[in-house]
C-alpha cells in the first residue's frame, strides 16, 4: 500500500461514519444522496490540507474531477448509477494513485460480500426485520453503495495499518 498510515488515520474517523450512512440509506432507499457525497468531498477538501502534502492535494483533487466526467459518462449510457457515480468521485480524492489496483481488488471482494450478504438477507427471513426497505423490490437492481462504501472504508482502514 502507497498510502501513508498518518494520512490514512486522519481521514479515517471522519470518512468511515459517512461510508456507513451510505451503505445504510442505499439499502434503505435505494439512493446516495447529494447531500451525503458533497459532504464526504467536503472532508476531503479540508481534511486533506492537513493529511497531504500540497502537490499531492491537488492532484488527488483532479482525480475527484476525473471519475466525475467518467461517472457521468457511465452514467449516461446506463451502466451506472448516478449516486454511484458521485460517491465514487467525491471518494477518489482519498486513495492513492499507485494503490487503484489494490482498491480493484478490495471493491471485489466487497461487491461479492455485499451482493451475496444482500441477496441472502432479501430472500430470508431477515427480511422481516426492515420489510419497508426499497431495495427489496428493485427486481435485479443492486444497491452498490453497500459495496463502495465498505471499499472505502476497507482501503483506509488496511491504510492505516499496512500503509508507508
């Protein structure tokens, strides 16, 4: 991992609470809300000055601008929420360039996790326990917040103890 453990650490009690409100309210309402992604931008654009050097606050400032216009392209042709998009943009900021495929991987394994633990709780009687949720309902339609949030999460978390 390329993230440094000191970045990683003061990013991480102001992130993770917002990544688990998205995980929570894409389950229950099918929806990333704009409020919750400028809010995580928000603790990147001040947070950040503290956590990175300049130089490198910039640039993972251009990778927020970059995912967005890719966003809005998957977007677009359909392949893509429009939560998602947003929340994967306001998200790049924190990871660090040399550590995307790390970040593939860990998206993986939680898209994998979340699909099955989703799927499970939707076709069980667990189900009962939030019958009012939206994304029980969605036919196929998956609630990918589930998924990015706990990589987000997951990365600065493992970045806080694997970091450099």
């Amino acid at each position: 991992m390329q993230i440094t453990v000191a970045s990683a650490l003061w990013f991480l009690p102001f992130v993770v609470p917002i990544c688990f409100f998205v995980i929570f309210n894409d389950l229950r309402e099918m929806k990333i809300t704009n409020n919750t992604v400028l809010l995580l931008g928000a603790v990147f654009v001040v947070i950040g000055l503290v956590a990175l050097p300049f130089d490198k606050y910039l640039w993972r400032l251009a990778q927020l601008a970059i995912v967005l216009v890719i966003g809005f392209v998957l977007n677009a042709a359909g392949t893509m929420g429009g939560g998602d998009a947003k929340f994967l943009a306001a998200a790049a900021p924190f990871v660090h360039q040399s550590d995307a495929v790390l970040v593939g991987q860990i998206f993986a394994a939680c898209l994998l996790a979340a699909f099955v633990t989703q799927r499970f709780a939707k076709y069980s009687g667990l189900r009962r326990l939030a019958p009012d949720w939206i994304n029980w309902d969605r036919g196929r339609l998956f609630p990918m917040g589930m998924a990015l949030g706990g990589t987000l999460a997951m990365y600065l978390g493992l970045g806080a103890y694997f970091g450099v």
